[in-house]
C-alpha cells in the first residue's frame, strides 16, 4: 500500500508562477480522452502567452494566462486509430515543457475505499500478475492521499506521475482498476488511462462535494461550520474546538440518551443491562454505531477518600468521556485514538469514603467498540495504591451514529471529514476528460444506509456536474464479510446500493456476492471484479451488442400455496443456474413478519422458496446476511443480486437473524 499523506487546505496552486506549469494530472506517459475534447490547463505568469502544440494537430492553440495565472486550451482528439501513437504535447511559454509517449484512448475515473486503492501486488496471483504486466497501452496515474477544507485547484501524484503498465510498476496500481483496464484494452483494442483517486476506510460524505451535501439536511450544520472558518490557522482552530464542545454536549440532550443526570451518583441504573470491562463489545453492541454509556461503583477506604487519583481504562474503541462522582476528569474526542490508552487525572477532593461511581460515555465510530486491554489496566491508582474497577459494568445503549447530528470537526480536516477528499482528490480532476468512473465504497457506512441513500446518489451527480458530463458510473456492491454480530447492516448498504441503479440513470452494479471471502473485507479476486465492471462498460458505455452484463435482477414475488415464487428480470440465457447444490440464504416470512430459513428450488426462469415454518408466506429475501455466499445465477455465472420483496421498516434492534 502507498504511504498516505495528510495535509490540510494543501494550496497546491500557490506556488511559484515564474514558469509555465501544467496541471499535475498532465504530463508524459497520459492518456487523453479519445473522439472529443481534450482540456490542457495550468499555471504562469498573469499576462503570459502560452502555447500548446499536439504532433496530431496541424497548428499550435494559444492562449494568455488570466490575472490569476491561470490558463486553458482545448485539444480536439480524434478517434485513437486515427493518430499516430504515441504522440507528443509540447507546453511552452517563457519556459518549453514536452510530454512525451502520450496515449489518445479511454480514460477512467477510478475511486472508493480500500477495495479500489487495494493494489495488484496484494491481489490473486499477484507474482504472475505482475510478471506478466507488459502493456505499454495501459498508463495509470495515483492522486496522493491528501485532504483540504476548502476545493483545491490542483493535486500531487502518489508517484512520478503518470505510470506505464510494466511489470516495474505494476505492483502498486490499483488492482480493480488496472484489471478494469486491461479488459478494455483487449477488447477495444486501444489504450487506456486510469486515474485512481482513493483512500482506505473512507466515508462517502468525504468524497462528496459541499453542493452536492446541501441536498441531505443532516449536513445542513456541518456546511455552515465550514463556511463560517476562518483562513487564519488559530481563529480556525478555535471555531473548530467550540463547535466540537457544543456538538458533544448536546449529545445527553438527545432523546435516546439517558439524560444528562446519568454520571451523578443517585442517578439509578438499575435497569441497565451489564457488559464485561475489558472487553470488545458482544451481541447487539457489537454491531452498534453510536454512544453507549457506562457505569460502575467502587468502594475507597477512608484512608484514601480526598486524594488525588489517576483514572486508568485502558484502550477505549474509539473517543470517550469519564467522571468520577459527576466531576468530568477526562476525554479523548479526536480521530484515530481507538488503541490508545486512557489516564485521568481525578483532582483532589472527589473520591469519597465508601461509594464512589465512574462513568464512561463510549462513541464507538466503526467496529466492535468497547474498553479494551487488560483488567489490571482499568482501575484507580491512589497514593501508590490499586483499586481494580474490572468486572461488569453497567450499560445504557443510547443515540446511534445515523441518529446525531454529523459531527463537528475536532482537530481540523481529516480524511474522515466530510468534503474533504473531494476537495483534495477530486475537484482538482474535474477539467480531464474521461469517459467514465468506478467506485468500489461502502464498508465505512454501514450502520448508516439511509443517509447513503440520499449521499451516494447526491455524489454520483455532483461529480458529473462538475466534469460537465453525464458520464457512466459503475461501482461494485458489497463483498460478503463476517462484521460480527450484523443485524442486517451490510444488508441494508447493498439494498440501497441497489436501489441507486433506480434513482440515477447511467449506473451500473457488479455484484461480487459468490467472490467475497467472509474472512477477509479484502477480497484477493479483484480479476473477477474488475471483468465485471468491464461487462457493464462494454454493454452500456461501448455499445457491444450481446454482452451479458449482470446477473438475475429481482422482478416480482408472489404467495403459491405455502410458497414464494420468485421472477427475475434474466440477464442473458433464460435458465437460472445454482452451483454446488439447490439455491442458497433465501428466508420467507408470513404476517407474523418473522423470517425463516427457506429451501429453494429453480423453476426454470423463477425459483419456488418455501419453509415448513411459514404455512402462507407474504415476503421473501435473498442474501440478507453480511457474510452469505450465494450460487445462484445465470448461466453465464454472475450472481443472482441480492434482494427483499418486503418493505417493512427496520426493528428498532435490527432486523433478527433467520429462524431455522
């Protein structure tokens, strides 16, 4: 993996004018959209002439740098048959800048989290991969890992720029989007350039511009917080620090918390159900996105009452508050400080002879949560002394993360910040012509499905509002994986994944349910993944007459007697297939809304789902578990999509495993 780099309002535009620059993205080895317009744009001096030569094109395009320095030309491109390859582009003005061994072909857009920043060298059968990784055609070029609080006019490359497909630099491309590359290459029979935009563990609200936030109230706050910033460093950070303050103190407000009474020592927590401190959080926390609370007592001899004390907990997964007796003596609220240990300082005066109660405000972000580490870790030491507070605790589950308002910033501009990778990584690429993007995101909003329903489609717009283009979207549904206890998480994430080919036109879905790997939310079959998403280009972008490019979509539901008989809409052949056995992870449920496990049977086109549980079914679901593997499909292999003919709303504990 690359090394990543943060860097807040990173100004990459600032700098120097006194020579003729172009933008990062352009330069020797790129690939320049074919059959169109080519934008060229950079940087000199205010005034300056500057002159842009293409060996295709028959005269020069000029062009004078605004009073911001600013210049821009358009290249026409023809068809890459057309050309004589590679070309050249000469930049010049009180300076001569030639880029060398350009391409004209098809340039996407490739960005996400980790499954698209995963890199070939960590893929399936890597060492072959990379061995035979000799394809001159096939250019890539990686944006640096970089954040900003505010649209950046230029980006740095992860590299030297852009990149030759050789196995000398195969390694550390992206993996989805070189294999993406390599089967357009093949069949289009012309090069091709990916430019890859990502960021491990990211939300997508990061990669989602201000405009397009504005169209999901819940950000309504966070937007103003941004605006009302000042450009001077400390002014800035104190507006953060008070905002962050007011966020976290209207969370005991919240009608899911227990009150702001709940650290005092009369407060009673006799109805709260108990949890084992250390411990990573199990059953329904454990799946749980939000605040959870927590209290337990402890008694302090006379001998120590008064004194001064350090609280210790461990590691805390991942921000945190604590008192002591109602007297707040602690907190760790930025990012990033999951796994480090926590120390308060108790002041004089708090312990008191006898009871004495410790609570604990726990904002679990991602993962299990919980106070972990070792028992001898969590404890109060006075005056040289230990008093162990292991054991079970108390606990109140309150407000989830989708119910609160989004945070305010903590320590300024984070990868985790909304608008900040696209400000940093995306608004500075919105000029290169591309023909199409790939996403591969998803696993960082679980727990939050509704609000990616409205963000992810929000964001897909944005971006084509800023290239100035309709272009095709493809992006990859959610791989199985094993999250723990999932009450229907990921589930969610894929339905609303789903649903978004329906709410945006030019999309396009590969499914990956039957190459995910439960163990591992890195799947290594990032090959199959990217043939995928070619199979939507070739069909839907490139006009390939007869490519089969999804599998069985759900089309209807409907009771038979005590089944359920399912009709897909059938991508390609007019037969279902399952491998391995009869269709699998398919429930049914009746009035009662309680869904049981279900056997399956192909009927030709549908398939019959029935439970001897369920005497008159009236819903049926498909694949509605984080970590199933499935095998249904078509008979060209690719996977029934997963599915639920119920719209009932979700259980406030989330939605119950099946029942055998």
């Amino acid at each position: 993996m690359r090394t990543l780099s943060l860097v807040v309002a990173c100004g990459l535009a600032s700098t120097a004018l006194a020579d003729v620059r172009p933008a990062a993205v352009i330069g020797s080895n790129m690939v320049l959209q074919q059959e169109g317009a080519a934008p060229i744009w950079g940087w000199a001096d205010p005034g300056e002439q500057v002159t842009v030569t293409a060996s295709w094109l028959g005269a020069p395009v000029k062009t004078t740098a605004d009073a911001n320095g600013r210049w821009a030309v358009t290249l026409t491109t023809p068809a890459a048959s057309g050309v004589k390859q590679p070309a050249t582009v000469t930049i010049a003005g009180k300076n001569t800048i030639r880029c060398e061994n350009v391409a004209l072909g098809e340039v996407w857009l490739v960005s996400g989290q980790s499954n698209m920043e995963w890199p070939v060298s960590a893929s399936m059968n890597a060492s072959q991969e990379i061995a035979s990784a000799d394809h001159p055609n096939i250019r890539y070029f990686t944006v640096r890992n970089e954040v900003s609080i505010s649209p950046e006019e230029n980006c740095a490359p992860a590299f030297e720029g852009w990149r030759t497909m050789s196995p000398s630099t195969a390694a550390e491309c992206s993996a989805v989007g070189y294999y993406f590359a390599r089967e357009i290459s093949k069949s289009l029979g012309v090069p091709v350039g990916i430019i890859a935009s990502d960021w491990g563990g990211t939300p997508v609200e990061s990669w989602t511009s201000a405009e397009a936030l504005a169209s999901c109230s819940e950000y309504g706050e966070f937007l103003k917080d941004i605006a009302a910033l000042s450009p001077d460093p400390a002014e800035r950070q104190k507006k953060l620090a008070e905002r962050a303050a007011a966020w976290w103190a209207s969370v005991d407000s919240h009608a899911a918390s227990p009150g702001a009474a709940w650290v005092n020592t009369d407060f009673s927590d006799s109805a709260w159900k108990t949890v084992a401190v250390p411990g990573a959080w199990q059953g329904d926390l454990a799946s749980f996105d939000g605040f959870v609370y927590l209290r337990t007592s402890v008694d302090v001899s006379e001998e120590l009452a008064g004194k001064e004390a350090t609280l210790e907990l461990a590691a805390i997964d991942d921000r945190d508050d604590a008192w002591v007796n109602g007297r707040h003596v602690g907190s760790m609220h930025q990012p990033g400080v999951w796994n480090q240990p926590r120390r308060y300082q108790v002041p004089a005066g708090v312990l008191k002879a006898g009871k004495n109660v410790v609570a604990v405000r726990v904002r679990d972000d991602q993962g299990n949560g919980g106070i972990v580490g070792n028992a001898e870790n969590v404890c109060l030491r006075i005056a040289g002394r230990t008093v162990p507070l292991a054991g079970q605790w108390k606990a109140f589950t309150g407000p989830s993360t989708a119910a609160l308002p989004v945070p305010a910033m903590t320590d300024g501009v984070t990868a985790w910040t909304p608008t900040a990778l696209y400000n940093a990584m995306i608004h500075p690429l919105r000029h290169y012509a591309i023909r199409g993007a790939l996403w591969y995101q998803g696993e960082s909003n679980r727990g939050r499905a509704e609000q990616y329903g409205k963000v992810f489609p929000a964001m897909i717009k944005g971006w084509r509002s800023d290239f100035g283009t309709d272009f095709p979207f493809y992006f990859v549904q959610l791989a199985p994986f094993n999250y723990g206890n999932d009450p229907g998480l990921t589930a969610e994430i894929r339905d609303v994944q789903t649903a978004t080919l329906g709410l945006v036109p030019n999309t396009g879905m590969a499914c990956t349910m039957d190459i995910g790997d439960p163990r591992d939310i890195h799947p290594t079959n990032k090959q199959e993944v990217g043939r995928r998403l070619t199979l939507w280009a070739l069909a839907k972008t490139y006009g390939k007459a007869g490519t089969v490019y999804s599998g069985p979509m759900f089309k209807s539901a409907k009771a038979d007697g005590d089944s359920m008989i399912v009709e897909f809409d059938l991508m390609g052949s007019k037969e279902l297939a399952s491998k391995n056995g009869a269709p699998r992870h398919f429930q049914v449920a009746g009035e009662d809304r309680v869904f049981y496990a279900a056997t399956a049977a192909i009927e030709g086109g549908k398939v019959r789902v029935k439970s001897p549980k369920v005497s008159k079914p009236v819903a049926v679901r498909y694949a509605w578990q984080g970590a199933c593997e499935t095998n249904l499909s078509n008979a060209e292999g690719l996977p029934a999509v997963p599915f639920r003919s119920d719209s009932w709303d979700r259980p406030k504990d989330g939605w119950p495993a099946p029942k055998e």
